[in-house]
C-alpha cells in the first residue's frame, strides 16, 4: 500500500510539476510589450542593464549595419562555414 501511495506521489509530480512550469511560463509571455530597439536599450540601461559591456554606442541603424557586417564576414569566413559536406 505504502508502495502505490509512493508512486502516485512521483506520478502526480512527474505530472504537475511540468504542467505548473507551463502555465507560469504562458502567463509570463502571453502580454509581451514589444518597443523598437533604442526603447528596450534604454529601459535595460535603466533597469541597470549591461553595466558597461558590450556596445553602447552609435544609433539604431549603425548598428544594423555593423549586425550586418558582421554576418558577411562570418559567410565568408570558412570556420563559420556550416554548409560544408565533411563527409
């Protein structure tokens, strides 16, 4: 008896557990604010955010085109080549 009440503790657990994280984490996404780019830094700065790192400078679209950039050289750098056949 002690057996079965052990087990269907685990089940209810193994159960429960996972569905409460699935209905915190759809609670906590189901309203995202969505702002532009230079709102989210400055509410992250605000909020004390990077803390120095990273960059900080430059406007929205200078770091687009740095972003994009830095895409163009990673296609063209073979390291970070990852439509290889290395078979």
């Amino acid at each position: 008896m002690a057996e079965g009440a052990v087990v269907l503790v685990a089940l209810l657990f193994a159960v429960g557990f996972p569905l409460g994280l699935y209905v915190l984490i759809k609670r906590e996404t189901s309203d995202p604010t969505i702002v532009d780019r230079e709102t989210a830094e400055r509410e992250a700065k605000e909020r004390g955010g990077l803390r120095g790192r990273g960059r900080t400078k430059g406007t929205a679209s200078e770091r687009e085109q740095h972003d994009a950039d830095e895409r163009t050289n990673r296609s063209s750098n073979p390291a970070w080549n990852t439509d290889r056949n290395d078979q």
